[in-house]
C-alpha cells in the first residue's frame, strides 16, 4: 500500500498509533490489526475498513445538459434499504426528497446549479446509515439570463 500509507509520528509518543490511508481505494477493505509492544504487553485493536464508492457517467467533470447517472455503493454486508442524495444540504435537486432503493439519480438535464457538494447516504437492513460526500463538476456557462449587458462608458464589463 506504500506510498498511500503513513502513520503520525509525532502522535506515537502520546499512544495514538492511527495508521492512515490516502486515498483509500476499494481493494482497502477489510479488517487491520494494530499490535502495539510495550516492555512485556502486548495491545491489539482490530478495525474493519468499509468503502463507499461513488460513480458518475459521464465522469466528472461533465458538460452541462448531457444526461447525469450518480450511483453509490458500499461493502457493508447488509441489505441496502433506501439511498438518498442531498445536495448542498438540502435533499435531491428536484422533489427535495430524492430517496430510491435502485441507489442511481438520473438528472436530464444538469445544470450549473447542479454544481458543488452532494452526499449519498446509504441505509441498510441492520439499522447501519453510511454516507459519502463528493463535489460535483459542471462545465458550462454560468452568466446572465438576459444576452445584453450595460456597463458604464470607461469601466470594465465582464
């Protein structure tokens, strides 16, 4: 996994042996043992690694107006129950309430305002509520309503 693996140095003094992955990818899932000697102790901890993968067709970033797939999966080992997409805060950019079980939002036309954070959020048949935050590109023009713009005679109009 080297280089994207690193542990705090400067943390080991003070007992914090946090291993850190950077970016984690899918194929890093699964379980990690810490053990840490100690003189004649010896601590272990186990943490299980799950990953949240979002997929976007076409790939981000994308053009406005083409047609937008955003679909998100996990390796948690229970039944999906519900996805819901929020965007900025606020829930799905239409009916402001976007949950499904397929887990895909289909937008037929992005727009610029489409723009900037989403989080998925899955919830699964255990009760486990998993989600992931990703920023969403658009390529497009992002300017007036109107085509006609005024500007004073000696300044600048952009």
């Amino acid at each position: 996994m080297k280089p994207r693996v690193s542990l705090q140095d400067s943390a080991l003094r003070n007992g914090n042996f946090s291993l850190r992955i950077v970016p984690v990818l899918s194929e890093d899932v699964g379980l990690y043992e810490a053990q840490v000697k100690y003189r004649t102790e010896v601590h272990s901890c186990h943490v299980e690694l799950g990953v949240i993968t979002v997929t976007l067709s076409p790939p981000n970033p994308m053009i406005e107006s083409e047609l937008l797939l955003m679909s998100c999966n996990s390796s948690h080992r229970a039944s999906l129950v519900e996805t819901c997409w929020f965007h900025k805060e606020h829930l799905g950019p239409t009916s402001r309430t976007f949950c499904s079980l397929s887990g895909t939002l289909s937008i037929f036309h992005p727009a610029m305002s489409d723009a900037g954070s989403w989080c998925c959020q899955l919830r699964y048949s255990d009760k486990e509520i998993i989600s992931a935050t990703f920023n969403l590109q658009i390529l497009g023009f992002d300017g007036p309503t109107s085509p006609v713009v005024y500007a004073a005679a000696g300044s600048a109009a952009d």
